[in-house]
C-alpha cells in the first residue's frame, strides 16, 4: 500500500520535528514494503529540516509543484509570468505580506517577528532574492489579507487569471497559489499512478482533495477548519491532532498489514 503523509499539523505538531514515535511508525511501514510519500505545502527546502530522516523517501513540496526522489529535486509546473505579473500586482495593490518560491530560492517581505519566517529556510541553503528576480515560481502565498479584502482579491486571482490554483484560507487570512491542475491528489496520481491506492493523512484545505481520493483518509483535527463535511464519509476518520491518536492509527495499519 502506499501511505501519504502531511506534515504540519498532521505529524508534526510543532512545524520543527516529527515525534520519534511517529517516525519509528512510519520506517516500520517502510522496511515492510509500502511506499511512504510525504506531502506539504512547504517546498522541499523547508521540508527536509523537518524530516531530516526521510530525506531520500519520496517528498511532494509546494502543494503539489515539486517533488523529489532518492534527493533529486523535479517541478512539476510553474507558475506562468502572465500570473506572476498578476500576483505581484495584487500584492503591491494591497500591500500584502507575501512569500514567492522557486525550485530553490525565494522572496518575502516578513521579517523575523512572524513564526512563518523562523520556518523558511532553516538550513541557509538558499537564496533571498527580490521579487523580480523570481522567474520560475512553483508558490506563491499571499497573507494577513484583510478580512474586507479578501473577496475581492480572491475574485481578482479567479477571473484575471490565466491558469492558477487557489486554495483559500479565510479563517487565516491567507491564500495559497500554485499552477493550475496542481495540487496534492494529481501529484500523487502522476507519481504512483493514477488508479494506485494510497491511503492518506492531513489536517487542512490543500488535503482535500488527496483525503477524497484517498482509499481511506485521516483528517486530523485542525481549529481553523470546519471538519463536519467529513462526519458522513465513510472513508475518512478523524483524528485527534496528538502524537498519541496519530500513532494509534499507524499501529492498526502494523497490525492488521
């Protein structure tokens, strides 16, 4: 069986680490012959820190843009100039707090009293650049949108938009861009298949689509998020968002398997 795993609020409860517990959990999956798959919005540059471990395992960053295997770091599509302009646009318009990546690099205006900034790029593997020298990006991601604005920006990125993908956090105030046709579900589809099985695990809006097309699928509680759309679905449980309730799910799957 294939297992797809996100990362923040899914097994890591603190955006720094995986519980031991939870890792020791998941290399048994490992060693008897599933494909462990991890999937996040982060790209693989701020994702590695974080599962240091599984570092050669398949990894899906930027909510679908890139992945690498065995280490080898592929995008899968970018963002086209055409939205790029518009993002930026919107940015400068409204003047949002905003974080652009490519396949390595990036482009922020937060500085290091927001968390979010303690998170990107931990290692210093790569570079800071000005906005307009981001030329291919996977991500873009637009926050602290005023509550007034948000409508209408999300409208503005939907219809004057070329080819992007939204995923939008209004109880957050922020909005997640990729290229369109990108997302969590259709990366794993071209990775394993588009008829493979997985079974998967996330906690917010950029897992949806991967929970629904999963053979089964665990919500993992989240605040910010109205969870009740999953009560009636047969093949999603929930769970409770602790290393403890995440663990003994992963040990029916060791038992009965």
């Amino acid at each position: 069986m294939n297992f797809v795993f996100d990362i923040d609020g899914t097994i890591s409860f603190d955006g720094y680490h995986v519980d031991l517990l939870i890792e020791e959990r998941i290399f048994k999956l490992h060693q008897l012959g599933h494909q462990v798959i991890f999937a996040s919005a982060r790209p693989i540059r701020d994702l590695l820190p974080v599962i240091p471990e599984f570092k050669d395992f398949t990894l899906i960053g930027g909510n679908g843009s890139i992945i690498s295997q065995n280490g080898q770091i592929e995008v899968i599509k970018s963002i086209t100039q055409d939205d790029l302009q518009l993002i930026k646009d919107i940015i400068h318009a409204y003047q949002l707090k905003y974080i652009l990546d490519d396949k390595y690099n990036y482009s922020t205006n937060l500085d290091a009293t927001y968390e979010l900034f303690q998170r990107i790029d931990p290692n210093h593997t790569a570079k800071i650049l000005d906005m307009d020298d981001i030329v291919e990006p996977i991500k873009a991601f637009i926050l602290d949108i005023r509550h007034d604005d948000f409508e209408e920006i999300a409208t503005i990125l939907a219809e004057k938009s070329h080819s992007l993908e939204l995923i939008q956090h209004l109880n957050e105030n922020y909005i997640d861009i990729t290229a369109q046709g990108i997302d969590k579900h259709t990366t794993i589809q071209k990775i394993i298949g588009a008829t493979t099985e997985y079974i998967a695990f996330g906690n917010d809006h950029n897992d949806i689509q991967m929970l629904e097309h999963a053979s089964h699928g665990y919500f993992v509680t989240n605040l910010h998020m109205d969870h009740t759309t999953f009560i009636n679905n047969p093949q999603i449980t929930l769970v409770d968002d602790t290393n403890e309730a995440i663990c003994n799910e992963l040990d029916k799957w060791l038992n009965e398997k």
